[in-house]
C-alpha cells in the first residue's frame, strides 16, 4: 500500500478492525519509510450493474442515487438514514445476486417500493408519486387503493397463518 506521505510502498499493518457489518476490513497502517500512519479500507469488490433508464440510456448503478430517493420519501418519517442505508445494502446485495449485469430503472424502483411498504406507507407514496410520474390525483387515489389492498391481503394471510391447526 502506497503511503500518502511518502509515495513508499512498504508499510506494516498497525490494526485491523471490521466495519460496516462485516463488510469491509479497516487498517492502521505505518510507513517503514516516513513512519506516517494513515488508515486503508478493503471491501469486496462487486462486478458494475449497469442501470437502463426508461429512455432506452444505460449508465452505471449508483446506490447514492437510491439513498437519496429514499431519504427524500422518509423525510420526516421517524426512519433514520442508517437504516435506510442498510435498506439499500439489501437492495444492492439483491442486484448484485441477479444473474444478468444489466436491469431497468423500473425493476430498482420496483424493488425499493417493496421495502418502503413494510417500514412507512407515507414514505411509499411519496416515492411512488416520484417514481411513477403521477399526473394527477386519480394515480395518488390508485397507488393508495394498492396500498389498503396489500395491507387487508397481508393481515388476512396472517389471520390464516394463527387460525392453522398446530400441526
């Protein structure tokens, strides 16, 4: 590892530490050379998602962009941005997984969406109105008649489950 001082190639490692959840490893290092010390991150490197927006462009994936959507639709939400961030590690972990390099800007919001309805149905409006392009209040009405549908679908499915037999 090149130090910043120096430019010299030659360094020890001081102290390694796992951050962000495991994700990345964190070192203290020292120059053999200057004895600058200085602090180097190693994280697993991903294969680049490219993202084709809905004109027919492509451009790279950038989970700020997500972030950003998404802290937009939860302002004022009670949700914290560190939640939202590992909301967008899964997110990333997802599409990461996807056998393709390539998916729709659609398929993101898509994705996004789902993870908003299960922590703040005013945040999921918010980020529908934006992501869908609402014109009017005919697609907010729409977009909430989903939403209650889900909900009613979702209490009925865990109804069924505690009504069960044990079995």
């Amino acid at each position: 590892m090149q130090c910043p001082s120096c430019q010299h190639t030659n360094s020890r490692v001081l102290e390694s530490r796992s951050t962000e959840g495991g994700k990345s490893i964190r070192r203290r290092r020292e120059c053999l050379i200057c004895k600058h010390r200085f602090t180097t991150y190693e994280r697993i490197e991903f294969v680049p998602m490219t993202v084709i927006k809905k004109d027919g462009k492509r451009e790279s994936f950038d989970r700020s962009k997500i972030l950003r959507g998404m802290v937009r639709a939860c302002e004022k939400t009670g949700i914290s941005v560190a939640h939202l961030d590992s909301i967008v590690d899964e997110i990333e972990a997802q599409i990461q997984q996807l056998p393709q390099k390539e998916i729709t800007s659609e398929s993101i919001g898509k994705l996004v969406l789902e993870f908003l309805r299960e922590h703040s149905e005013v945040a999921y409006i918010r980020f529908a109105s934006v992501y869908g392009q609402f014109q009017g209040i005919d697609d907010f009405v729409a977009t909430l008649e989903n939403l209650q549908n889900h909900a009613q679908q979702a209490e009925l499915a865990k109804d069924w489950h505690y009504s069960l037999p044990p079995g």
